[in-house]
C-alpha cells in the first residue's frame, strides 16, 4: 500500500486514480484524515449496488427479524434422541 499525504504531495484525481490503478493508496488529507482509495473489482461494485438497493435492504431487514437459528446443542441433542443412522 503506498501512502500519499497530500499535505506535502498535492496531487489531481487522475494522478491519485493512476496511482490506485496500481495498488491501493493511503490518502492522509488536510485535516489529518486517512482514506483508502483501490480499483474496485466485481464485487466492491456489487456490494455498493446492493447497498443502495431498498428493496434487498429491506430483504435483510426483515430477515434479521425472524427468529434465531438452532443452536448446535440443540443439534446435538435431536441427534442424540434420533439415534446412530
């Protein structure tokens, strides 16, 4: 990862986006701030889309609504009631 403080290296866009071209670049902005600037790849732009989906938002919103999973101890006892198979 190469590290860009634009305190002391002020650079355009292009030249930062060139630079994430190649590797994922630390920004260190004027207030003292970091940001990771990269490429995305298929999934970054999938988990962004996503994201900004109400709809698939409001799919996992309901879902964390619904109850919890079986335990592995409940598991392990309906194995143990069921028997060896």
């Amino acid at each position: 990862m190469t590290k860009l403080d634009v305190r002391q290296t002020p650079v355009s866009v292009d030249e930062l986006l060139q630079m994430a071209s190649d590797a994922a670049v630390l920004v260190v902005n004027r207030d003292g701030n970091e940001f990771v600037v990269e490429a995305a790849d298929a999934i970054d732009r999938e988990v962004a889309q996503l994201a900004a989906s109400e709809k698939f938002m409001s799919f996992l919103d309901e879902r964390s609504q619904e109850p919890g999973s079986v335990s592995l101890e409940e598991i392990e006892r309906r194995r143990l009631a069921v028997g060896p198979q």
